[in-house]
C-alpha cells in the first residue's frame, strides 16, 4: 500500500512544484482519524502526517511539475488537489514518475497508524471521551511515547528531531498499529 496524493500548494504564480509517491510507515497518522474538531464533519480528506517526517528511502517515486502545471485556470483558490495519481497522470499525460533509486523495498512492510487523538490537542468530546483523559501529559510528550512504539522503522532514537539520512535497520517484524495499542490510554 502506498499514497500518491496529489497535492500542488502554490508559494505563487512562478513556482513549479514535486509529486512524491511516499510508502506509509507507522510514524504516519491517519488524521482524518485524529483531527476532533472536524470542518465538515463526514468527509474524509486522506490525509497522514508523517511524525518527524519522511526519509527520503520510502519515497517510491517522485515528479518534477513545471510552473503551468502548479498555476492555472482549472485551480481551485491557489491550490489543487488530485487524491490518486491516476486522474492527475491523465489529465497531464506528459507527466510520469521516476522511480527513486534509493527505495528501500523493506518499507513496505508497514502501514500507517489509526488515528491518534491525543496528540490532535484538542477537545476529546468528539470521541465520546471527556476532555481530561489527555490531560496529565503534554503534547510532546504524547508525541514521544507515540514515538517510542511506532518510530523505529524511521530511526527514531528516543528523541526529536529524527536524521532523516541517518542509516536506519527495519525491524524484522512489523509492529502492529491499532488504536488500543501503545499511548492511546485505557479508557474503559
């Protein structure tokens, strides 16, 4: 499983941009899962964050777009969004991606974690759960105990920020993302 989501953010008219297509790992929060004060409640966007980023090994693929691909009339405000690689690659059949040399097939192995309300620091009430459960620790210290289950197959070492181009060895197995594991506290 891998995510090709498109997303071109302009810094203005003049600016190309990049596509990565990025193998998940646990460090990555589904935040559509995570996110408590929902805009629209309902609609998934797809989105992860990647927790002390994203080494460059579990980058797939990646695609330079020039400057009339970010920056057109088909834009929506001043960004555009494709949520597969499919639509966008037919819209701009020029367009392809180049696999990187430097993949490390080892990733993928891994999917991305569940949502994570503690570390959203928000009201908990939209998961039923008074807004004190999260309250004896701070954000990042929800964010290191997170790290502490889930980091290892990016090099975590116990503390931020993570060396992205540090050498890192997989684990062997995979550890197992659920909501009920790791630094989600038992509320029973």
């Amino acid at each position: 499983m891998s995510y090709a989501t498109i997303m071109l953010n302009l810094l203005g008219p003049t600016q190309p941009g990049w596509i990565y297509e990025i193998q998940p790992t646990p460090n990555m929060i589904d935040m559509d899962s995570s996110d408590l004060n929902l805009p629209h409640p309902g609609e998934n966007e797809g989105e992860f964050s990647a927790m002390g980023g994203i080494r460059w090994d579990q980058v797939r693929a990646y695609m330079y777009c020039p400057l009339n691909l970010t920056f057109g009339p088909d834009m929506v405000g001043n960004w555009r969004v494709f949520h597969d690689a499919a639509p966008f690659l037919e819209k701009y059949p020029d367009q392809s991606f180049t696999p990187n040399p430097q993949y490390n097939a080892a990733y993928d192995a891994f999917k991305p974690s569940p949502g994570q309300p503690q570390l959203a620091g928000s009201d908990m009430t939209y998961w039923g759960v008074g807004s004190d459960s999260y309250q004896g620790k701070s954000l990042e210290q929800w964010a290191i105990l997170f790290m502490n289950d889930y980091g290892e197959p990016v090099g975590w070492t116990g503390s931020f920020p993570l060396k992205l181009t540090a050498p890192v060895s997989l684990p062997s197995k995979k550890p197992v993302c659920s909501p009920s594991r790791g630094v989600r506290p038992n509320l029973a």
